[in-house]
C-alpha cells in the first residue's frame, strides 16, 4: 500500500514543527515514495522571492548534491535554508562573508588557510588541556547540583567545552567564552520567542562577534603567539586571512563549532539515558565508534540548502537554475538502504556513513576531528563521575528551522 501524501502545507522547515519533533516519519515516507519533492512556501516565508524549495531526502542524493558544487551552489542564497519574513536581501548577502556560504574558488581559498588550525596535530596539540577542561566541567556541575543532585544538562555540562575548545584553538580568554557563548545564541536563536531575538538582534550580535575577532586579529598581528590566530592572520608568504575574513571565520566557529557539538553532546546524553543498556556498554568498553553514531543519531544540522546554478535532473525531478535545494541530513541519516536498523542508538554501529558532519565535497565540516575528539572526552568525563546520571524530564527544544536544538534537559545524580 502506498504511503499517504503529506499534509497540505506541510514545511520540513517549520519551526514550530522542529521545536516539537523532527519529522522522520515524513522523511521515511518521502524517501519511499518522492524522494525529491517540491515543498511550496508562502513568499517571503524563509525570507527569499520564492515559491519553496526542494526537499532532497535519500543518502545518496544528499551526497550527489553536496559533491557536485558547480550545480548547486552554497553561495546564491547562502546555506541556511529558512531565515524569517523580515530579513532583508543586504542582511542575507552580508552572510556570504561566512565560508559556510562560499563556492570554490574562493571557498577553496580560505578553507586552505583556515585548516592550518585543524590538522592532526594541531587538535592532538589540546587533547590534554581539553580532557582536564572535561573533568573539570564534570565535576563543577556535579558541586553546583541542587540539594536533590538535579542540574541543567545543557547548560553546566553541553555548552561549555565547545565553548573552552573554541577559546583554546583561537586564543580567547577563558573569561571571554561566555560572550562567545551569548553571541553564537543570538545568531541562532531567532526563531525561538523565549529568546525574544529579532534579526536585527542578530546581526548586531554577529557584528560583535566580527569586532571582537578583528581586534583580536590586529593584536596577533602586532605581536604574534602560538595560536591559530597567528597562523592565520599573520602568515606572511603562505597567504593570510584579512581582518573581515578573520571575523567571519569565528562566527563560523561560534556557530558551526559551538552549537552543533553542543546539541550533539545533549542529544548523546539523551539518547544514553533512554538507552541505557548502550550507556553500559559505554561505561564498561568506550568503543571508539561511540561519537559516530551519537552524531548520526543527533543530527544536529537538520538541513542546509544549496541553489541550483542551472537546469538538472536529481533522480526524477527536474530543478530549475535558481530553485532551492534543501538537502535533509536528518533523512539521510535514517536512511535504511545504508542504515541497518537506522531506528536504533548504537554506539557499536561500524561502518557508519552518516552525513552529520556534511555530505562530502568541498563543505565538509572541518572541525570534524575536534568534535569527535570534544565528544568522546567529555563523556569519558561523565561515565568516570557521575556513572549514575539519569533522566528528570523529557528535553526542551528549540524552535529553529534547521537546528535539532536542545534548550534544557534535565537530569539527576540522586
């Protein structure tokens, strides 16, 4: 029997429907019957001069689309798939300052300066002082528990070592990650009315971030230390990164580097404490393949978009130059022709191609290796401390159109 046709109007990209679920029972339903379907939208609804977008659901799909940026480019109309109705067309074209949102060339301009922070040996460089930093934020939460052992997950566990690995990879003061931490929340929260962030509110917290990241710039300049921040700026024969370029790097950070690995932690512990047959299996072996799949089964990035540089075929949809392709990270990770019973968290799961961390080509997540390394250090950190953590609530999410967001989730020693 076929499966039953979505709902009218119904919009993968909905806020409202990420703050309460992401939809893969839809995503199993499209990838059966139209794996690339149009999704029409209201004009000015995502805060583009369209009709909609399509939504690409299958693995393979989602990979052809990212290997193949010549035909859909990250750069038309930048890689978020859904602002809001008030943005405006200079606000969006300002993002295009963000690697996140280049084509090559010049997208392989910068990425080829920017990796120098991100080889083996520069992430092997902080695995000691950021496996101290784990135990540290272990034990903090651990004092700073309620008289009853409960305590915020999110917020004294998840945020803070994406935070301090962000500070220590780029040489921020440790006093100065929670301005990273308040900026890189009003970026991506606008979506959510608890926060009560406008655009604008946004913007402005993005351009705190560049002008703190250009000063920051200007100082390593003047005087250079062993940190990214020199490699990067200071660089006198191997190309550099100007002031603004710089800037726009660390909203990259901000973003890609401290939300998503945060989610990714949250949504990890979760997924432990609903499962807890795999957190004994983590506490008694820690296999090497535990971060993998707490990636692929939190998915953080829902979907990021690309726009079609000229007419092409992806299975049988025809795209148009210039529609919108929305490539569902969330499906593709549930996808059954690669997944053996994608349903279940298994931290044993090997192989594991899951496209959390992109999709291939040249957009693939460059800090894939700090994360990972951020993941398993800081439930390492948890299953020595607090072995019998457990589940007080059910989480929070955030209203996001494109983030798998978790607000508050919480969770007892006692």
């Amino acid at each position: 029997m076929p499966c039953p046709a979505l709902p009218d109007g119904f919009d993968f990209t909905d806020p409202d429907l990420l703050q309460e679920r992401v939809p893969l029972p839809e995503f199993a339903q499209l990838r059966q019957t139209e794996p690339v379907r149009w999704i029409a939208q209201p004009p000015r609804i995502s805060g583009f001069d369209d009709a909609g977008y399509w939504a690409v659901t299958r693995h393979a799909d989602v990979k052809y689309v990212s290997t193949h940026p010549e035909l859909f480019s990250s750069n038309l109309n930048t890689a978020v798939i859904r602002f809001n109705e008030t943005i405006s067309r200079d606000q969006i074209e300002v993002q295009k300052m963000i690697m996140l949102n280049m084509d090559p060339p010049e997208h392989t301009r910068v990425r080829q300066i920017v990796q120098r922070g991100f080889t083996p040996r520069a992430i092997r460089s902080l695995e000691d002082a950021l496996r101290d930093r784990a135990g540290s934020i272990v034990e903090t939460a651990l004092a700073n528990a309620a008289a009853d052992g409960s305590f915020d997950f999110v917020t004294n566990v998840a945020v803070e070592l994406p935070l301090q690995a962000i500070a220590e990879l780029i040489g921020v003061p440790q006093d100065d990650r929670t301005k990273i931490f308040d900026w890189s929340n009003k970026m991506a929260a606008y979506d959510d009315p608890e926060y009560a962030i406008t655009e604008e509110v946004g913007a402005e917290a993005a351009m705190e971030i560049v002008s703190y990241a250009m000063n920051l710039a200007a100082a390593r300049k003047e005087c250079p230390a062993k940190d990214i921040v020199s490699q990067l700026v200071a660089a006198e024969d191997e190309g550099n990164l100007s002031s603004d370029e710089f800037g726009f790097f660390v909203i990259l950070l901000a973003v890609a580097g401290n939300e998503t690995t945060r989610n990714a932690i949250t949504h990890g512990m979760h997924a432990f404490l609903t499962h807890p047959e795999q957190w004994e299996l983590f506490k008694r072996e820690r296999p090497e393949t535990t971060a993998e799949e707490i990636v692929r089964w939190a998915t953080p990035v829902v979907s990021f978009q690309r726009t079609a540089t000229q007419d092409t075929e992806i299975g049988e949809a025809k795209i148009k130059k210039g529609d919108r392709v929305g490539i569902f990270y969330s499906s593709a990770n549930n996808d059954p022709d690669v997944f053996d019973e994608p349903e279940k968290f298994d931290i044993s799961r090997d192989p594991n191609p899951h496209l959390g961390f992109g999709g291939g080509g040249p957009h693939f997540c460059l800090g894939k290796s700090l994360a990972v390394l951020e993941i398993n250090l800081i439930f390492n950190a948890i299953a020595d401390a607090l072995p019998g953590l457990r589940l007080v609530s059910d989480p929070r999410r955030l209203r996001s159109a494109w983030l798998n967001g978790v607000k508050e989730l919480q969770v007892s020693t006692g």
